[in-house]
C-alpha cells in the first residue's frame, strides 16, 4: 500500500509519529520517502539518531508549523499521502491558550487540506479524538471544527484524485501526559490522585491506534470519521492494576473533563455504520457520495437507531488483570506489582 509512495507525518515526532515511522518501515520496505514534518528540532534530533541517514536514506526532516501554510505547501510537494497528527492536545492548556489552540487545530488543518489540494495529494487521514464528540472544551471543539474540515474537503476536491477521512479513537495506553505513565510515576509516593471515583475511559494501543490508521488509508473513499471497537476501563482499576499498595485520594474531576466520554452520540448514530471491527461516522452533508455508497464500498450495515458509543455503558471492559498485562506489552516491560 505504501511501497513506492512519499509519506509526510505532520506532528511526526510525537507518540504517534514515531510508531508510524517504526511501522511504515518494518510493512513497507521500499517506500519512497517519509517525511516527518514538526516544529521541535530535538525530537527530530533523537529520532535522526535513532534512524541515521545511512541506514534510513528514505527519512526526511521538515522543521516547520502547520500553521504556516507556504511551508506546509513546500513540505507537501511529490507527497501521495498524509497523515496529520499534529494538534495542540493538552486540555488545561488549550482553555488557558484557546487562540493559540484554535490556530494550531483549526487553522492548521485548513493549511494542510489546502496543501494537500494544491500539490496533488491522493490519501489524507487526520487524526482526532474522543473529546471531539459531543465536546465541552475548547481542545474538544476545535478538534470537532478539524472533523467537519476534513470531512468536507472532499466536496471540494472537483475533479482531483484526493480523499480525505479522519480517525477518531480514546486514550492511547502509555501516551505521554496519559493516566497510566502518570500513576507508574506517582506511586513512588504512596499515595495516586483520582479524579472521580465512577470515572471510566475508552483505551486503545498506539500500535492498534496507528493500524486503524493503515486501515483508513487503504479502505476510505473520503468523508468517514472512522472510530474502533475498543475497551472501557475504571480510573479505580487503573490505580489498582499499578499500585494496589498506595492509597487514593480524590481530588475532583478537572475544568473541562467529562466523567465518562463518548465517541459517538444518539444523533451521530443517525449517520452511522457498523464495518465490523470499526464504525464510521458519514458526513451529514456530501455532494462525492450518498449513504448507500458508503454501506456498499465498506460492505457495513447501519447502527441500531437511537445507538450511542460511551466508555460508562461499552460491552466491552478491561480487567485489573489485562491492564497489567497491557502496561507490560505497551508501556513498560519492566512493570511488576509489589506481592
């Protein structure tokens, strides 16, 4: 899918790009060109020295903001596909900064389907979140506003060969900023912080997270929010799984967070389809195709009407058990519990 095609990574140095890039070269041998586009030239140092040029003569290193649109333009010059990561995602930071969050999500994502348009792209994939739906802060809604922006750019695409979709999933296990990382941290204290006793949280790998992503460049016709199946877990069993020997201390849900979050909404469910190991989102309004093209490209079905996807009332859950095993898989080989 990728052998022989350029790839810009905007964001590329972050949790994502660097397992995109890990991946990209261990399925795609011949790739062309992977270009990793950010703005911290130390990050692009450590992964430079993680994959020297001798080695990896197909890597290419843009310093460069997605809010600078002439760059984002040069960057994407001979690229077939982009995958765009990059995004002010902190919560508390996006309320305390909200113009610079609303440059760097909204009009950061304008500049790159733009760039895209202008260089004759062929594959755009954006990266979203959980807090998209349904949101109640600011870093939600501007991811909210980048959904709709990519998904209506392909209603002016005219007669280019371009798709744009987006892929919408929770929290990523091991992330940085992320509970889990945080609680490792934390115990060597004695005592974790929980935010809410009932608060509950979808959870995906950066491996599952970047595969979705895979799954998207090869599978969307333009337009879809794609979002997984995964599991919910429990704050309470996150803590447990880490440190059963600390205590806890409740110290209150944090400005703009939501005791449970939500993926798709009741009036989502209106415009959505089940492809079996993951929904998609349509796009309310689409002059590229109709519903039943949709259905019959993904080979899909149409959700239950009145269906809503929330980490409180998922299916699916993880145990004190499979979190442990996870944390060993995905964040860190060396984690053990205290007998």
């Amino acid at each position: 899918m990728l052998n022989n095609k350029t790839v810009l990574i905007t964001g590329g140095t972050g949790s994502f790009g660097k397992k995109f890039i890990e991946t990209i070269l261990e399925r795609y041998p011949d790739v062309k060109k992977i270009i990793i586009y950010s703005r911290d030239e130390l990050k692009q140092s450590i992964i430079k020295q993680k994959y020297p040029s001798f080695d990896f003569p197909q890597l290419r290193f843009f310093i460069g903001d997605v809010r600078d649109k002439d760059r984002m333009t040069q960057a994407c010059e001979g690229v077939d596909v982009i995958i765009h990561a990059a995004a002010i995602k902190q919560v508390d930071t996006a309320e305390y900064n909200p113009t610079e969050c609303i440059r760097t999500n909204i009009d950061g994502a304008e500049n790159v389907i733009h760039a895209a348009l202008a260089c004759g792209v062929k594959d755009v994939v954006a990266l979203s979140t959980d807090k998209a739906c349904a949101p109640i802060n600011l870093y939600g809604a501007t991811k909210l506003a980048s959904d709709k922006l990519f998904a209506a750019a392909n209603n002016i695409r005219g007669s280019k060969d371009i798709r744009f979709s987006v892929v919408r999933y929770g929290n990523v296990m091991g992330s940085r900023g992320s509970v889990i990382p945080f609680f490792i941290e934390k115990k060597k204290e004695g005592v974790l912080p929980i935010t809410h006793e009932e608060m509950t949280r979808f959870n995906i790998s950066l491996q599952d997270g970047v595969n979705m992503v895979m799954y998207a460049i090869e599978n969307h016709i333009g337009g879809e929010i794609f979002v997984p199946k995964i599991p919910s877990y429990k704050i309470t069993d996150i803590a447990t799984a880490i440190a059963p020997e600390c205590t806890t201390r409740i110290v209150g849900i944090r400005p703009g967070e939501k005791l449970h979050e939500e993926m798709i909404t009741d009036t989502d469910s209106l415009n959505t389809i089940d492809l079996g190991k993951y929904y998609a989102i349509l796009p309310s309004v689409s002059f590229m195709h109709q519903e039943e093209d949709f259905i019959k490209h993904h080979k899909a079905v149409k959700v239950p009407f009145g269906f809503k996807y929330n980490s409180g009332t998922n299916t699916e859950w993880e145990t004190v058990e499979s979190l442990r095993n996870l944390i060993v898989e995905h964040v860190d080989a060396s984690f053990s519990v205290k007998d």
